[in-house]
C-alpha cells in the first residue's frame, strides 16, 4: 500500500492531500482549521487531519509532493527585481523574508511540519503540472486536453497540453509576466476589491454594467491572437516590482485612481468588471479553439484559478468547442496539493490509471465530518438548546422551515475540498422568496448587496429550471434560468441601469436569478450527497420546487465553517434561523446568548 502526501504552501490557500494506492482519501485548505482566510503558512494542521484520516502516521508515508518548484520560482522573482531595478526595491525587501526563512528550505520546513516523523523522499512538481495533474487524473476521461490559467507558477501563466493514460504533457505555454489571472486580478485591485480573494466579485458585478472598456483593454492593456497566445503591456500594470497591481498609465487610462475599499460602487466599477470579464472569455475561447484545432481532442480538462471564472466556463460550454468538460473543483492552488499527489503515483511512480464515471473525486467532500457524541459534547457545553431527530423527521422540519421563509445553516457529511460549499457546508434559503437576496447578504453573509447567490437543484431536474443540460456538481458553471420561468420586464423596469437593476424579481425562482436571468448551478444526485439530495426532495414534496439557494457557510472575513464550534457560532453571531448539525435542529429563538457576539462583528467590520 503506498500513501502520498501532496501540499501546497506559502502563496495563498495551504492545503494537504493525501492519496493512497492512487485513491484520493483525504484533503483541505489549512484556513478551514486555523481560521485564517487563506492561509498560506505550512499546511500542519490539514496534514494532521489527512494523516488521521488515512489512519497513519507521518512515519508510513511513501511519498511527500510540494507542487512547486521553489528554486524556480525564486528565480523568476530576482530576475524580475533586477529587470525593474532599483524600482522594485521596496517590494523586493517585503519579500525577501519570508523566502529566506521559509521558502528556500522546503525539506527543513516540510520536516518540522511532519514533527519529524518522515524520512522518505521529497518531490517537487512543477506549479502548472500540479494543476494539470489535478485536472486530468480525478477527472472521467481516458484521454484529454487540458488547459492552466492562474496568475503565475514559477514563469508559466497559462499552459495547455494532452492527458493520456497515467500521464499528462505540457505542450505550449505563456509565461509571466503576461498573464490572464493577473489582468484580472489587476481589475480585481483598480475597482477596490483584494487581489487573490475578491475576484468573484468582479465576476458577480459583471452583469450590472456595460463593456464599455473592452477596446480600451484590447487596445491598450491587452493583444489577444487567435491562437490563444496574448501579450500584456506592463507599462499599465504594477505587479513586477511595485507594491500595487496598477500603475498610473492604467489610472489615467480609465479615468482615475483605483476605488478606495469599502466605498460606494459607482457605475464605472460596474462597467470596467463587464469589460475585463468579457476580455476573459474572449481570450479563453480563443484559447479553447486552438487547443481542440492542435490536439484533436473531444474533452477538455481546466484547472488554475481562472477555472473559478463559472462564467466564462458556461460560455465555453455552449460553444461547444469540446464535446464535454471537467472542472477541478478546488481548481486554485488549494487544488495543486491534490494534483501534486496525483501526478507522483501515476508519473513518477508510473502506476496505472483507469478513468471512473462522473470521476474520482467523491463530489470534493474530501474533508472532516463529525460524529453525534462530539456534536452533543460541544453543543451541551455552550448550554445549546436543540433537538435530535430521526432524518426522515428532521429533513421534513428543514422543508417546513425553508416554506416559511427562514435561511439555515448546515453542517452534515465531510466538509467540502474547494472554495464552493456544495451542501455539506452550507447556507440554504427558498429560492423563490423575493426578500431572500438581500436578507442573507445584509443580515447573514455581511456582504454586498450586489452578490449573487447560487442554486443547489436536484440533478434530475435542471433542466426545468435552468439551459443546462449537463451535470454540475461543483458549482462551476453559470447557466441562463429557462425563458418560460422569467418575468416579463415592464417598461420602467426595462428602462433601468446599474445597481438599480437589483431589486427586480425576474423569475419565480429570484433570490438565485442574477440580473441578467443567469445562476451559477449546482446539480446535486443521490450518489455523492444523499443526505443533501434527501433534503432538497424533501422540499420539493412540500413546495414543488427541488432547488433551494446555497452559499458558503460562512460570514465576509472568515472561512467556511469546518466543525461544530465554528458552525455553532456563525449562527449565533449572524441572523440565521436555524441550525443542522447533523441529525441536531437548533432553532435561534431558543438559544441562550452567545458571549463574543459584538467583538465578533467588529473584529471583521461587520457592523
């Protein structure tokens, strides 16, 4: 029997995957454990759990995978200063540190991270082959191209090439510093959102605005060929030795200084967020289109953190470029942990592979789960008020609970391996309460009141909600809500612009119909989540609608929820309703008060 232990450390999103005889047992983000949003520091503690979870210890490991190549990257970054020299000292000097203590003594690091325990070998995969090892391997496919975006590796940005077997080659690549992750990312900082986490609400505000920039991106900031090469103009950006993401060309080019965080979102972010998402999916297709025209290939497998684009990954679906499409649910550097993994049991250690239908990656519930005794334990030591169930009963009060408008927190099964919660870590509403949008972002998720929230419907059904066809089990792909569920606009309504467009109810499913009638869609079956399968069947026999909202069991600032404590206290601190804790139902207005409750909110500017 030989286990393999992937990780990914020190940029952002640490985690730990652990593999053994090529099966996928275990893995999860460090931040789901330490509670700091993405975590980058060694990923100890989501190494503990994948070692518990395999029933081991660190001693019966074969194999330790980083997925990177440290020395490499490394290098790229004193070139970059010295290319941009003396302009980049600055950053230069912020970054050195960390590299010095840390980064350049992986195998010292990965030991003390280990407690010692391990002595095998240590392998180091290169960034862009974790992603496309990651891609491929779980995915259900014999053979397939693959196609890498993110924002860098240690040069490569974008990559694309063939899986085949038990192996997967790299054919072409484009390298930093020309990148579609950091043009997005760019944007991401110019509109006043962080940089490596606020991408999606670029992504979300997209529909609110016009594309009115994209010849100034193609222009100016951006040259795409057809050949889904592209060329960026570092004259507008920052990022290779300053310490922002845009440069005062950028600025004067759309009209002004980046928008200060937490400010009002004008127009104008509204539009330069359609703009740049159209960029995207231009230059993905573009991408995509030589890639099938090269390889021959009818199935495509995507990975890096330009795969979290659902949009741009719905397009692409209905151009119909590739007959089928696999999505690495934690496709970011999280996923790299697991890709590493991966290709070291089928490429280095050169063991088979056979491809398993819908694929080998259990719907990502790769993480903990918790037991009825450690669940009472916690919730009888904070004086909990609560009831257990038999789960036919209790997945009837949920329906009941959801019919009468209340929003409720899950935490059932093993938590979910990616940034999407996928109904084992969960927020869940009644998709056709037309106040539920705005309560569960103002009152629960403290967020804008722009974002959208995402359907979780049962898979045979989708197509009676949604033009979708196909299954989507990880939340990656945004599809338009069917035309015969919309409302007609009147002629007011059709007259409106921008965020005004956001309180119009436009189908009888609202709280999950964006403003351009299109939902970010999870398809759930009974075979990887019974449990969340049974709870949204139980709603369809009361209501007749199996889909319900789903979003992140989590509030803006902090992680999703990962055990009972965690859970418990999201519920206490927010307006949620209702708890589920396995076969446990609490109800909020039963609940004794929480102490914490208004440090909690201060602490991530909440109020």
């Amino acid at each position: 029997m030989t286990r393999i232990l992937g990780l990914s450390a020190y940029y952002h999103d640490s985690a730990a995957a652990l593999v053994q005889d090529g099966h996928i047992i275990a893995a999860a983000q460090e931040e789901r454990f330490t509670r700091i949003k993405q975590d980058f520091n060694f990923p100890e503690k989501a190494v503990q759990y994948c070692l518990r979870e395999a029933g081991i210890t660190a001693d019966k490991l074969d194999a330790v995978v980083f997925y990177d190549k440290p020395f490499v990257k490394f290098e790229r970054i004193l070139e970059t200063y010295l290319a941009t020299a003396p302009f980049g000292i600055r950053s230069f000097l912020m970054a050195m540190p960390l590299w010095l203590r840390q980064k350049l003594f992986l195998p010292r690091e990965i030991d003390k991270g280990l407690g010692g325990g391990y002595t095998g070998p240590i392998y180091f995969t290169q960034h862009h082959e974790s992603h496309a090892a990651s891609a491929f391997f779980p995915s259900p496919y014999d053979e397939a191209a693959f196609i890498t975006l993110d924002g860098v590796g240690e040069w490569t940005t974008t990559s694309w090439g063939v899986g085949n077997g038990n192996r997967v080659e790299l054919k072409k690549e484009i390298r930093f510093p020309h990148s579609l992750g950091l043009l997005y990312s760019a944007f991401t900082y110019y509109t006043g959102f962080k940089v490596n986490s606020g991408e999606y609400k670029i992504m979300g505000l997209a529909p609110y605005g016009e594309p009115k920039y994209v010849d100034a991106i193609l222009g100016n900031l951006i040259d795409l060929k057809a050949d889904g090469s592209f060329w960026l103009d570092q004259s507008y950006f920052d990022y290779c030795g300053g310490l922002t993401m845009t440069s005062e060309k950028f600025h004067r080019l759309f009209g002004g200084a980046p928008r200060s965080p937490e400010s009002l979102v004008t127009q104008r972010e509204m539009d330069l967020a359609a703009s740049v998402q159209k960029v995207t999916e231009m230059a993905v297709m573009n991408i995509a289109r030589h890639v099938r025209k090269e390889t021959g290939m009818k199935n495509l497998c995507l990975a890096g953190g330009v795969a979290l684009n659902c949009v741009a990954n719905g397009v692409l679906l209905r151009e119909n470029i590739f007959d089928n499409i696999w999505i690495q649910p934690a496709a970011g550097d999280a996923g790299g942990a697991l890709g590493a993994a991966l290709f070291a049991w089928h490429q280095i250690l050169d063991n088979p592979r056979k491809a398993v239908p819908g694929d080998s990656q259990s719907g990502s519930y790769l993480g903990p789960k918790f037991g009825m005794d450690e669940i009472r334990r916690y919730l009888d030591s904070v004086g909990a008020k609560y009831k257990t169930y038999d789960e036919d009963i209790l997945l009837s009060k949920v329906a009941d609970l959801l019919n009468d408008g209340k929003v409720i927190g899950c935490l059932q099964g093993r938590m979910e391996f990616g940034p999407r919660a996928l109904g084992s870590r969960s927020i869940i509403g009644d998709a056709r309460n037309t106040e539920m949008q705005e309560n569960m972002n103002l009152k629960i998720k403290f967020r804008e009141s722009f974002r959208p929230f995402a359907p979780s419907c049962l898979e045979e059904r989708v197509s009676d909600y949604f033009e979708l066809e196909e299954e989507s089990p990880y939340m990656l792909l945004v599809a338009p809500v069917r035309k015969n569920r919309r409302k007609k606009m009147t002629a007011e309504q059709e007259k409106l612009f921008g965020i005004e467009k956001l309180n119009i109810h436009r189908s009888d499913i609202p709280a999950i119909t964006h403003v351009d009638y299109s939902a970010r869609v999870q398809t759930v079956n009974a075979r990887t989540h019974p449990r969340y399968y049974n709870m949204i069947k139980a709603f369809e026999a009361k209501t007749g609608y199996g889909v319900i909202v789903n979003t992140s069991f989590n509030i803006r600032g902090e992680p999703i929820v990962c055990t009972p404590e965690d859970a418990y206290k999201c519920f206490m601190f927010t307006d949620l309703d209702a708890l589920v804790l396995e076969n446990c139902l609490c109800l909020k207005e039963d609940q004794p008060p929480l102490p914490g409750a208004e440090e909690h909110k201060k602490k991530f500017k909440l109020d």
